[in-house]
C-alpha cells in the first residue's frame, strides 16, 4: 500500500516530512489539508490524528504523526539514504541540532510569525523584540557553523537539515512582509546578512523532487 502523507500547504513541520520522503525517494500519495475549510478537524481526519495539526503519515495499518517522530519512522522503515547519522557522533549531532531548534527556533518563531502571518498580538512588542533576539542569535551560530561545512552534521544532507530548513524558510517569509517592518528584524536579506545561511538554503533546493515540498500557496 502506498504511504499517504496529510500535510498543509506553509506548515514546516510538514514540509520536514515532505523533504523527508523526497530525499529518500519515496512515492506517497498527497493528502492535502485546507485549514480554511476545516478539514484538518473533520472527523475523519481526527480519526487518524486526534489533535487535528499536519503533518500525519499513513504507512499501511500505521498511522503516526508528529514531524519527528514520523521522521524516525521513515529512518528505520525506510534506511537509505541515512538521514539520521553514520555513527553515533553524528546521530548525537544530529539530535543536538533537532533540540534546539524546537527549543529556540520554533519556540521564538512561534512568538512573531503567527502576529505577523494572522495580525494578532502585535502590540506584544517586548515579547516580539525578544523573540527577534533570539532567532538573531541562532541564526549567527548556523552561520558561523556552516562558514566551515557544507551540511549541518556530517558529508551529505541530514534530518538536522531537513528540519531546520523550513523554519528558516518560515520566519525569512515573515519578515519578509509589510507587518514585519516596524520591528527592524534583522534577519533579511538572507544572502547580505547571512551569505553561508544562504548558500546551505540554495543547496537544499537544489535537491532532487524539491520543488514538490515547497509550499503551493507561496507560489502565488
């Protein structure tokens, strides 16, 4: 039986999983959500996920969700190419870079991109500025780490990329809006302010069957 993704067009946790299974070759078959029709709350769609958020994986009779933990199961179900590390020094590096990106990234993210993208909560400016900081400063350290390599962990793409480049994707696409502009920040041009950021964000596009995981509705 073929794999059926359920994913929404921006979501970067789904992208993960999406570039996931393109780097692994994989065939699925696209389960497109609408979030403005409800259709990630259908009782059908709760069925196989009871907290209504994408991505979820159908693989068969399993069904799992959650971006990493679907992740882990395509590395063991599915081994090649390994996403997760050659040794146990990469997979720890690798695991190093999953944490904190959920812990400072995602979580700072999460503060100015949903004000930005919705227009709620943007008198919260302390917490914004903040945030900002934040993602300033874990964008510095990606920087500096990738002045030396070509990937996050190791000679060839990993999970530690695939996860984290969507949410780079995600917050370069709030600033890039006419909401962003008040709060000065500071985390475009990528190509000006971070130039190896930039160059690791062209070598990831330029993998093969891309262009199927970038998000449809930013096309337009």
């Amino acid at each position: 039986m073929a794999i059926e993704l359920y994913w929404g067009s921006g979501s970067p946790f789904a992208w993960r999983v999406m570039l996931t299974l393109a780097v692994k070759g994989l065939d699925y078959e696209s389960k497109l959500l609408e979030f403005s029709k409800g259709e990630n709350k259908s009782p059908e769609y709760l069925k196989l996920n009871p907290r209504g958020k994408v991505p979820t994986l159908k693989d068969g009779d399993f069904v799992n969700y959650e971006s990493l933990a679907i992740m882990s199961y395509l590395e063991r179900k599915y081994p090649e190419p390994p996403l997760f590390g050659n040794s146990p020094e990469e997979t720890g590096l690798i695991w190093r870079f999953l944490t904190e990106c959920e812990s400072y990234l995602v979580s700072a993210g999460d503060k100015i991109v949903r004000p930005i993208f919705f227009g709620k909560g943007l008198d919260k400016l302390d917490e914004i500025q903040q945030a900002a900081q934040t993602i300033r400063q874990e964008l510095k350290t990606l920087e500096e780490h990738l002045a030396h390599a070509t990937w996050l962990v190791g000679a060839q793409v990993s999970a530690a990329d695939i996860a984290v480049f969507p949410m780079i994707q995600l917050i370069l696409r709030a600033a890039s809006k006419e909401a962003a502009q008040p709060f000065n920040l500071q985390w475009f041009p990528l190509a000006s302010l971070y130039p190896n950021l930039a160059r690791w964000v062209e070598r990831i596009e330029a993998l093969p069957n891309y262009q199927r995981t970038y998000p449809p509705h930013w096309r337009a």
